[in-house]
C-alpha cells in the first residue's frame, strides 16, 4: 500500500480525535465541547464510523430541550463514545 496525503491526513485526523477524546477522559476538556470538536473532526474525514456518533451527540446536545435532551445529559454518552474510541483505535 502506498502512502498518500489522504492516508497521511486521516492518520492525523484519528490521532487529533483520539487526543480529544483522552483530553474529555482526563477532566482536560469539557465534555460537550470534546464532543463538538470530535463531530468537527468527524466531518474533516467524511463520517467514518469510528466517529459518527460524535456528529450525532454534537448535534443532540444544543436545541433538543424541548425533547428532554440537554447538553448536560448528553454528558455520559459521550463519555462512554470516548472511552470505545480510545479502546477500538489506540
């Protein structure tokens, strides 16, 4: 296998979201802002699986209150998507 700049990119890319979502772990970072970063990334790398749920929690945490969704109670799944993330890509 040849070695591209896409390949090279989306090494970067993982590495950066799996240092946000070691950050989120640590008590380094804000969880809900962790998890906007980690959606950002997500979409830099067109929705990998590794990462999607991170768009989706993203989007979940901000104007959903009406649903009973806050950013607050969001917090634990995105804490649980963290830890699968370090484990599934370290």
């Amino acid at each position: 296998m040849y070695c591209t700049m896409d390949n090279v990119n989306n090494n970067l890319s993982f590495e950066e979201a799996i240092q946000i979502a070691k950050a989120i772990l640590n008590g380094e970072m804000d969880p809900n802002k962790g998890c906007t970063k980690l959606s950002e990334v997500n979409e830099k790398l067109d929705w990998p699986d590794d990462l999607s749920i991170f768009g989706l929690l993203a989007h979940e945490q901000y104007n959903h209150e009406h649903l009973g969704i806050t950013a607050e109670n969001c917090v634990p799944n995105i804490i649980e998507e963290c830890k699968k993330l370090v484990e599934n890509l370290q």
